[in-house]
C-alpha cells in the first residue's frame, strides 16, 4: 500500500472534507484519535513496537491537511478506550475512520529501505515521523532503566531489543540518512532525542557531534531533545553547533505524578531546574522554540497543569500537551488514562491550552523544528487554530 496520492488529489480530498468541518471539529476529531485512538483490520501493522516517544501508532494525514499518529488498538483494550475502526476505501491510501471521515495514510518511504555505505539499514537509524520530520533516538538505552527508576511509560529499549534499532548511532551515519532524505525532498526537519546516559552532560555531546556533522553538508532545521543538565552552559554549545529548536520534558507539571511516573528524572532535576533551563534556551534560540513535553491522562490536576501552561508559555515555552499512550514493556501496559471516556474533558483541556497559546503568541506553525513543529501526537495546533478563529 504505497503512497501514491497526487497533490491535486489531496487538496480535493482536504477541500471536500474541510467543507463541513471547522476549527472545533477538527480539535474534537484530533482529540479523540489521540485519545480514543482506532481499530485496523486484522494483518494490517500496528506502527513500531517501542522506542522513544508514543509508539503502536500509524501516521495518517487529516482533512485540513495536518498530520496524525493515530494509536492502533485492539481486541479488549480498543473496547476499554472506546477505538473507533478505521476501513480501507477502494483508493488504497484513503481510510474511512468511524464511518465518517477520509483520511490518509503515510506510508514508510521507500528510501528507509537503503543502507548506508557500510550496510548497515537506514531503518535502524532513523524513522519518518509524520509526513517530514525525520527522528532518531541517538542513543537507545536510559540510565535510569539500569536503575530501576525509568519513567513509567517510557519503551525505550524495547525496539533495541527486538533489532529494530542499534545502541548507539554514530554522527556519520545519522548525517548519510539525512542527507538522503534531502536530497530526495522527503524531509523538512530533523529530530534527534535520546535515553539519559551515565555522566552529567545529559546527552548534550553526542547531540553537539551529530550537529556538528550534519551541519557539514546541510542548513536542515535540527530539533534536539534532552534532560535539564545542571551546567546550563551546556545548552549553549548544542545552540553554537547548530541546533534549531531545544526540547527539555519535565513530563507532568504536578509534582506528585512526575515523583511517581518519572522517579529517575524527578530525582534528578527540580522544576526550578528545568525553568532556569528553558528561560536560557529561549534566550538563545527565540519563543517557540523551545518545548516541553506534559502528558495528558495520567492523573494530573487539571487547574494546576493549566497555571503551569499560563507560566511557562508566558516566558516563551511551548507546552506540548500530549495524550499519554501505555505500550506493552513499560509500567503502564494496562494502564487506563484518566482522559477514557471523558472526551469533552479533554477538548476543555485542549481549549484552554489554545487561549494560553494564542494568548501568548505561541503559533506551533511557527516553530522551526521539533514536535511542536510535526505535532503528529498532539492537538496542539488544533487547539491554536480553534483559539485564533473566535
């Protein structure tokens, strides 16, 4: 089932679609695919099994041209979540959700299918997130697993464990897939995320290396991601390589749910940390460039989360508001989110992220690079679109 849509094709198919949709239904429509998720015929993938970041997910393109990483869920847990199907149409890469809108689906590009110079599959070095940005978790491991304090949704070995990755990607090898993916106009951006390994840069060295490569042949956005390090000074030598967009997560803005879902991280790093770390990176990179991941579902106290948005947004962070998704190998494989069964909770939620935004002058199509840039797994967007048209 190869992409195959014309261009033409598919702005019909948005016009015609979007011709009964505005910006509240399509806030409803991204909320509900990232919460409820959906169901996919049986032989049929289900998207990559573990890694960094939501997994089980299939990228879909959605009437108003925005892009979607759809959670695939089924049997007893696309009941518990209440997951609508998603039905092939005579065009094989249009897909009928719920009986009642047309979208998309992205295929893996068949580039993904080289091997670098020295053989080894592009696949195991990056991904396609989306329709543009290409991802890779530079480093597949996280010292807190080794620990036993791993945050307790996070996957990421467990693509490393079933081959579908390697350990450590080099500089030059992320910088050959790269320069493939360009050349043959598949990418916009780059993200480069990765497990917190031993020592106390964070990661920020191997980031600044693959920077520092990539930069040798390409002018491509760059988004990396990384824990708050206590030497903030180090956020200054990934900006001087060449980053585009910073992304630090602090995970949850209640404390008590980051102390019991992220314990590694909670440990390592105060939210005085992580503020003192965003104000830096905005003073280098620009509002909107900088982000945080806060995950939606886990429990967490509405209000508080949102005076939280107000803060952080107000100094120039982008908050990306992203449904939790629980995936087999971590701590939540059974866990139900607080957002089951409550989607107008969660559209009251993604509204009042969008008066924060909008309020604040926080446009994620603004954004150069990174997820705020792709916003595959979050409403964001939507919610910035629906607070700018009242």
């Amino acid at each position: 089932m190869k992409l195959a849509v014309t261009e033409d094709r598919l702005s019909r198919h948005s016009a015609e679609s979007l011709s009964f949709m505005d910006t509240e239904d399509m806030l409803r429509l991204k909320v509900k695919l990232l919460t409820a998720g959906a169901r996919l015929p049986e032989g049929v993938s289900s998207g990559r099994r573990g890694g960094a970041g939501p997994v089980r997910g299939r990228y879909f393109v959605l009437p108003s041209g925005r892009s979607c990483g759809i959670p695939i869920r089924r049997g007893a847990e696309a009941e518990r979540f209440g997951s609508a199907p998603l039905e092939p149409t005579e065009d094989p890469t249009i897909w009928l959700y719920d009986s009642s809108v047309e979208l998309r689906m992205i295929e893996k590009p068949d580039f993904l299918g080289l091997t670098t110079e020295d053989g080894l599959p592009y696949s195991q070095i990056a991904l396609l997130h989306c329709t543009d940005c290409l991802a890779t978790t530079v480093y597949q491991s996280c010292r807190y697993w080794d620990e036993g304090t791993q945050c307790a949704f996070c996957t990421i070995p467990t693509s490393l464990e079933g081959g579908d990755t390697i350990l450590d990607k080099s500089p030059s090898h992320i910088a050959e897939v790269v320069d493939s993916a360009e050349k043959r106009g598949i990418i916009r951006h780059v993200l480069l995320t990765t497990g917190t390994p031993e020592g106390e840069d964070m990661g920020t060295t191997r980031m600044v290396n693959i920077i520092r490569e990539i930069r040798k042949s390409s002018e491509i956005p760059i988004g990396v991601q990384f824990e708050a390090p206590h030497d903030i000074s180090l956020i200054d030598e990934v900006v001087q390589a060449g980053a585009s967009a910073i992304g630090i997560h602090i995970e949850s803005a209640d404390e008590a749910v980051r102390e019991k879902m992220c314990p590694g991280k909670h440990q390592h790093a105060s939210r005085d940390l992580y503020i003192r770390a965003w104000k830096h990176a905005v003073g280098l990179l620009g509002r909107g460039n900088v982000s945080t991941f806060l995950l939606h579902g886990l429990g967490e106290d509405t209000q508080l989360t949102m005076n939280f948005i107000d803060e952080i947004a107000e100094i120039g962070v982008m908050p990306i508001l992203a449904p939790v998704r629980p995936a087999p190998g971590s701590h939540l494989a059974n866990y139900i989110p607080s957002y089951v069964g409550d989607l107008d909770g969660s559209l009251r939620t993604y509204k009042n992220l969008g008066n924060a935004l909008y309020k604040w002058g926080l446009n994620p199509d603004s954004s150069v690079a990174g997820c705020q840039s792709c916003g595959g797994c979050t409403p964001i967007h939507e919610a910035y679109d629906w607070a700018a048209s009242l």
